[in-house]
C-alpha cells in the first residue's frame, strides 16, 4: 500500500538517531522525545489558492526538514510510523552540504 499526499500535505518520516547523555549512557526510546527532524518521503501537487491556480510546493521528496513538535498526524503504514502534514508545518530544509563545508572549515 502507498501513501500518495493531496495539494500542500506531505508525508515525513522521522529520522531516529540513537541518544546518549555526556557520560555515554544510552537513553532508551521510550524515555526519549520524539525527533523534530525528518525526511519527506511524499509531496502533494502544491497549495491550491483562492484564485483556483495551484502553487508549487517549496519542498521535495528526499529533504531533510525541520518541524514543530507537535506538527503533523502521525499514521502507521505498512509497520512504519509516518507523519502527514502541510507544507507551512515546516520550519525548515537542512542543508547538509552547508554543515558539511562548516565542519571543514573549523
């Protein structure tokens, strides 16, 4: 089964990276928040406006993206947990070529 978002919605999963305190203890994923980091696996066609036309959306699938915490309606889909959110949700792309040329820099 696929998952194919309309107009201004996209389909994010999250990126789950392991957490670990200071001194190197491993924090379990119950105990942990939620990630607020993801990666868009669907986009819709664009938002439709008020004059009928519809608007490209600014993201594409294979962005990493940054959301709000509470962002988004989290649904299960073939065992795989996926949040389905609009595009103004987004806070952010990250860019990991830019992390990567800051990281050489310094």
């Amino acid at each position: 089964m696929q998952l194919r978002p309309l107009y201004d919605r996209i389909i994010v999963k999250r990126i789950e990276k392991q957490r670990t305190t200071a001194s190197g203890i491993v924090i379990p994923d119950n105990a942990a928040e939620k990630p607020e980091q993801g990666e868009i696996v669907a986009t819709g066609s664009g938002k439709l406006l008020n004059d009928g036309t519809v608007r490209p959306l600014q993201v594409k699938a294979g962005d990493h993206v940054l959301f709000g915490k509470y962002a988004g309606q989290t649904v299960k889909l073939n065992g795989e947990e996926l949040l389905v959110m609009r595009e103004e949700d987004v806070l952010g792309i990250i860019d990991d070529t830019t992390s990567d040329s800051l990281k050489k820099a310094a």
